[in-house]
C-alpha cells in the first residue's frame, strides 16, 4: 500500500481537494461517495492492461501539456464516440483539437460518466455511477468500510460494538468526521480510504473489471431504451498515452498551412466535423 503522500504524488494540481470531494456528501446516503481511478491500485489488481486508440478533445494550447504528460499516470477523460458539435467544446478548454492517441483504458462506459478531478488530477467518480453502468453493488462493502474507519478515528460513537447506524447517520458521521479531525489524523484517514477501498475492488475485482472494461469490445453508442435518445459522448479515462496526431477542426483549419507544425506531432486539417467524426468511427471500429 502506499503512504499518504504517494496518492497525493500521482497527478498534477487541477480542481477540488481530495478532502472536500470525499467528505462532503452533498445527498442522503452513499450514492455520491466517490471512488478513486487510481492507476496505481488498477495495475496492481489487474497487472493486464487493456491499450487501445482514443481521443480527447482540447484545444491548442492543451496538446502542449498533453505533450508533457505522455507515458506518464496522470489520468485523462478521453472518448470512442462523439457527436461532431460536441468538437468545438473541451473540458477546461476551448475545444476545436482532437487528439488521436494511444493508451491505457482504465474504465470505459457508454456514456458521460462524470468523472472528476481532485487537485492532484487523480479522477473520482461516485459509487451510483459504478452501479448504475456495471450494474456492480459494492454499497455493502462501502459502508463497511466508512463504519470501520469512523470507529477508529471518531470518539463520539459511545461502544464500537453498539455502532450501527443508519444509512442516514454514517453519512452525516463521515461528513462530519472530515470536519472535525485534525490535520495529520485527517490524512490517516484519507490512506485508510483508499487503502480499504483497494481492498474492495480487489474482493470484487471480477465483476468491477468487466463493469469498467467491456465497452471497449463494443464501442456502439445506443440510444435510451424509454426515450430514444443517444448520448452525445461515451467517456474513457485512460492513462500512460501516447499522442499519434493532431485533428484541427474547421474553426481552426484556416489558421494553418500544411507545412506548419503542432507541437513536433502530425496533424490534419478538416473543413468539415461530420467527416472528421467518420474517420473517428472508422479508426475506432477498426481497433476492435
């Protein structure tokens, strides 16, 4: 397992720290605690790893630190299908460059799964989105898990033996645990997180893998069986890349000539985002 600081080390400064993301439950019960990406603890439960072609939406100034972040753990939202409106749109960027690469896939969902990062980069998502894709219930070991660090950190529990709470009074005792510790004690139990939910992926290590990784075989966008619609992306979080070339979309296509040069990587320049989602669907087809 890895210190405290080791988790902190895996990825760069980016939104939330980890301590409001993990305790700050904004709903009745655990469906909004949130479950690390850690490639750190995904290589050491599944040592395979699943590499394959995916692309990541940004803008100019996003390939240069992209550039700096090949082959490295730091994690990046990345996709298979995308509606071509959505190209001109990135996350924390203006959008308009696609980036073709090729990486680890640490999960794969058919849809926007809302992950998100802490300051140190490391992705989150919450516990009803692993369930609500991989049809995968953890909640039992979850709530096993926060009772046992609440029991060891948190004196107001009178006998750890009559410690059985609801639903409703674990989620305002762990909220209010990340409000009450210090510091330093606050950190132990942020390593207890994560160490103990290491050890939950690894008990359900099975069904959580097929739940991350098996729309990677499929890669097909279906539309919602009750109102018909399709979703405007599917969402992969994938690690350790490596940039292969540039797509410049018809906004920015102008700005460049066919000598030019996009941070020492290939490009190519589309005037149209319908045929730059082909050729997307074709290279990703193609890779299955």
């Amino acid at each position: 397992m890895k210190s405290f600081k080791g988790y902190l080390k895996e990825a760069p400064a980016w939104t939330q720290s980890l301590s409001s993301m993990l305790f700050d439950l904004p709903r009745a019960g655990l469906v909004d605690l949130v479950i690390p990406l850690s490639p750190s603890i995904f290589s050491r439960v599944w040592p395979e790893k699943i590499r394959s072609t995916a692309f990541h939406v940004t803008d100019y100034t996003g390939v240069g630190k992209l550039k700096g972040m090949q082959g490295g753990k730091r994690s990046i939202s990345a996709f298979y299908n995308m509606e071509p409106s959505e190209f001109s749109y990135g996350v924390k960027t203006e959008g308009g460059y696609v980036v073709e690469m090729e990486a680890d896939v640490l999960i794969a969902f058919p849809d926007d799964i809302g992950s998100q990062p802490d300051k140190s980069g490391r992705r989150w998502i919450t516990l009803d989105r692993i369930e609500e894709f991989g049809g995968v219930n953890i909640e039992h070991d979850m709530q096993k898990l926060l009772i046992d660090i609440i029991v060891k950190y948190d004196d107001d529990p009178s006998s750890a033996d009559d410690y059985k709470p609801t639903i409703q009074e674990l989620n305002f005792d762990w909220s209010r645990l990340g409000k009450t510790l210090a510091k330093k004690d606050k950190s132990l139990v942020i390593k207890d997180y994560m160490d103990g939910v290491e050890k939950v992926i690894k008990k359900n290590s099975s069904s959580l893998r097929s739940a991350f990784t098996d729309y990677v075989k499929d890669r097909n966008l279906k539309p919602d069986p009750d109102s018909g619609d399709r979703p405007l992306w599917d969402e992969l979080v994938v690690n350790n890349f490596k940039i292969k070339k540039i797509h410049v979309g018809p906004e920015f296509a102008p700005d460049f000539e066919e000598d030019d040069d996009i941070d020492g990587f290939p490009f190519e320049l589309w005037d149209d985002e319908g045929d730059l989602a082909d050729y997307i669907w074709k290279i990703v087809q193609r890779g299955k």
